[in-house]
C-alpha cells in the first residue's frame, strides 16, 4: 500500500470496495457511484492542498519534498474534480438515471432487439432470409434500408443515441450552438454596422451618409469515418451487445476528431477551430467583425490572478449572463495556487453535483486539447459558447454494413458529416500567456 505522508491527505482510510473507483495519485480512490462522498472526499482534498500550499508560501523556500507533496495533492484534487465533471456530463446528457442502468442505450426494447439483429445476422428483410422464413409464419416488417452489399441507413433512434453519447465527452459540442442542416452547408449574413449620421439645423442640408455593407460567412460540412471489421462468427457467438460496442467505440473517436477540429481545425474537409479565430492567427480576419480579442496574463510564462480578472471584465456585461471558462487539466492545477489580493484562494471546487469547479466565480468547463501553460499560448477561452461557435450537423451518424469487401469479415462503415466555426467573435475572449 502507497504510504500517505500524515497531513497530507484526510481520506486515509479505505472507501468501499465493491464498487468502480477512480485511482488518486494519493492512492485514494473517488467512488464514482456516489456523488456525495466523492465531494467530500473533493472538499476534503482542497482543504489540505491550501494547507500545504500556504505553508509552502510561508516558508519561502523551494524545497523538493514539500513541492512534490503539494503537486501529488493537487493532482489529487484535480481527479476528484475530473471524476465530478464526468459524472456531470453525463446527467446534462441523460445519460443516467435509467431504470435498468443502462446509459446512452436506445429507450425502445423492441427497436434494440432489431438493430442487434441487424448487426449479428444483416437484412432480415432480404428476400432469401424470408423464404429461409417462410415456415415460421408472418413476422412484422422492419423498417430497413437495403442494396446488394448490404448497405443500411442507421434509423433516427440511433442516431439519437450517439449523439448524446458525443455530447458527454465533447465540451464544445455541448456548450455551443448547434444547427442541423439539409443542403452542403449553412450561410449567415452580417452587417458591418457602418450606418452613419449626424447633427443638423432646422434648414440646413441633409447629406448621405455612410450605409452598412453586407457579408457572408459559409460553415462547409466535411465528413469523419470509421470503418471498423469484425469477424461474421465474432457477430454471431458474442455474448455483449454489439450495438452498444459500435457506438462506444464511434462515440470516442468521432467525439476526440471533433473536439480537435472545434478548437484548431484549418477547415479543410473539417470545421474552422476556434483557435484559428484568434488575434495574430490564421483565420483573424476571416469574421467580418474581426478577431476574438486577446488579454495577457502579465506573466511571459504563468497565469496570474489579475490576468483572469482582466480576462473576465474585458468581456461585454451582456455576454457574461452565459459566459464560462475553457482550459485544460494541467492549467487548472495552475489555477489552484491562484489567490487574490485578500488572499483567498480564485479556484473553488464543485460543491454541489451538477455543479462545475469555478474560478473568481466564473464556471470551468474542461477542454482537453486546449494549449496549456506556455509562453504565447492561449491558456483559456473565457466567453459565451452558444453566442461564439456554430456545430453544423449535414445529417445523423450513417452505418453502412459491408460483407462482401474483405470476408470473411464485415465492416462497418460510419460517417458524420459536420461542419463549424466563428458566428461571432464579441462574446469570447483568449488569455494569452505573455506580459
């Protein structure tokens, strides 16, 4: 057993074990099944890393013991937290609560024994399955698409579920608007509110003045895949339900090839990122309104608490009703030894489940791909999401079940066609780590 230097840590003591937990650096492990006594067990780790943490200040020395034991609680303080936003995520998306304990499952019964079929057997409906059936009697028709190599158009109930399931592990896709389309894309129109005017006499002359020009902005969908393949015996002697399997495994990585192209995409068959709308970056003047403003940190090469302050009041008051904070992991270990100038510590943790951790009261919404801490990065997006960036659904997830390319496996071929960007860059704001 991980011997737990005394003082370090008050959660000393084994939890239950009968049920999955989360591993801290600190060998205690979040009981995920309890939301309560995993934010305890957070409040708990906060308290004894401002412990430790204000008598590091105190002693003003960098000694390595002391700073590896207040680096080793606050990464314990940030899995707490991380296992609190996941579980958060989750009930946002109804995922939980169910009464089987299924998450993300199809609600149908009747709908989840047909799709299952589908994938272990193929078309039911196809014409030699119906004489090889035609001695069990009628059965009720599915609702299937067919073609020769068994090409199948996954039924909305399915797309439904996946979509969800993207919005669990896909922080910008939950946070932003998003807008499902019929045609290639979606256009906005701005104006560049360039309306003139002016103060006049009673008779003097009314010149023209200057009056707003129109542009456009085009969000082009570009389509993600996968194509996984099985083997047929694999489809038909599994004991786990296949349809829960692919969309586990479609959700993961649909969801991490979203996430990257929301935040850095060059718009290439993919969306436009968010980053690339920034001041000085490749996409600064793409907006008709310009670049997501920039504010510095003070710092060449750390965040420091009047960088955020700044970063949260250079924000309009009318985009800060709805506005939260978008950075990393590791930034937020940085953001823990923030304090301000009465020397309260700026990052508070989740009190509450449904609740997120907040900085200077503002909520932080976790992206794993964002820049972390370095000179002349943008450390974090502080702003209105859903006022910020538009996700542009073409259509839902398509499967199509290929048994002929490669047998004697069978593939599974599965697209999203999406597409995003900047509707508007007033309502964020980017720290810049420089002074």
């Amino acid at each position: 057993m991980k011997h737990i230097a005394p003082g370090a840590f008050a959660l000393a003591t084994p939890l239950a074990a009968a049920r999955p937990r989360a591993v801290t650096p600190l060998g205690v492990r979040a009981d995920a099944s309890d939301p309560k006594k995993m934010l305890a067990e957070l409040q708990t780790a906060f308290e004894s890393f401002k412990a430790e943490h204000d008598a590091k200040l105190k002693a003003k020395a960098d000694d390595v013991v002391v700073n590896e034991k207040v680096d080793r609680i606050n990464d314990a303080v940030g899995n707490f937290q991380k296992a609190i936003d996941d579980l958060n995520a989750k009930m946002a998306a109804g995922a939980l609560g169910s009464p089987n304990g299924d998450q993300g499952k199809p609600r149908d019964p009747e709908y989840s024994q047909t799709w299952a079929s589908f994938f272990r057997e193929g078309d039911r409906s196809s014409e030699d399955y119906l004489k090889a059936k035609a001695k069990e009697g009628p059965r009720a028709a599915m609702s299937a698409g067919s073609n020769a190599d068994g090409g199948y158009l996954a039924p909305v109930e399915w797309d439904r579920t996946i979509t969800g399931k993207l919005k669990e592990v896909s922080p910008i896709r939950q946070n932003a608007s998003v807008v499902s389309v019929g045609g290639a894309g979606f256009r906005k129109v701005f104006n560049d509110r360039s309306v003139g005017s002016g103060w006049v006499g009673e008779t003097a002359t009314r010149p023209a003045t200057s009056t707003p020009q129109l542009g456009i902005l085009d969000f082009i969908t570009g389509e993600i895949y996968a194509f996984p393949f099985v083997t047929r015996q694999i489809l038909e002697d599994a004991e786990v339900n296949v349809e829960t399997w692919l969309g586990d495994e479609v959700k993961t990585e649909f969801s991490r090839q979203e996430n990257i192209a929301f935040l850095s995409g060059d718009g290439v068959n993919k969306p436009f990122g968010l980053l690339t709308y920034v001041t000085g970056a490749a996409n600064a003047a793409k907006h008709p309104w310009g670049a997501i403003a920039t504010v510095n940190t003070g710092a060449a090469a750390a965040l420091t608490a009047d960088g955020f302050i700044n970063l949260f009041y250079d924000l309009p008051a009318s985009y800060r009703t709805n506005a939260k904070l978008y950075t990393n992991r590791l930034s937020q270990a940085a953001m823990r030894k923030l304090k301000d100038g009465q020397g309260n510590y700026l990052w508070q943790p989740s009190f509450a489940a449904g609740q997120p951790a907040t900085l200077g009261g503002e909520s932080i919404v976790e992206i794993p791909d964002m820049p972390g801490v370095g000179a002349n990065n943008i450390a974090a997006l502080y702003g209105d999401m859903a006022a910020t960036y538009v996700v542009v659904d073409r259509r839902g997830v398509l499967v199509l079940r290929d048994e002929l390319t490669n047998k004697p496996y069978v593939g599974f071929y599965t697209t999203r066609r999406v597409g995003g960007g900047v509707q508007n860059p007033e309502p964020m704001r980017a720290l810049k780590v420089a002074a």
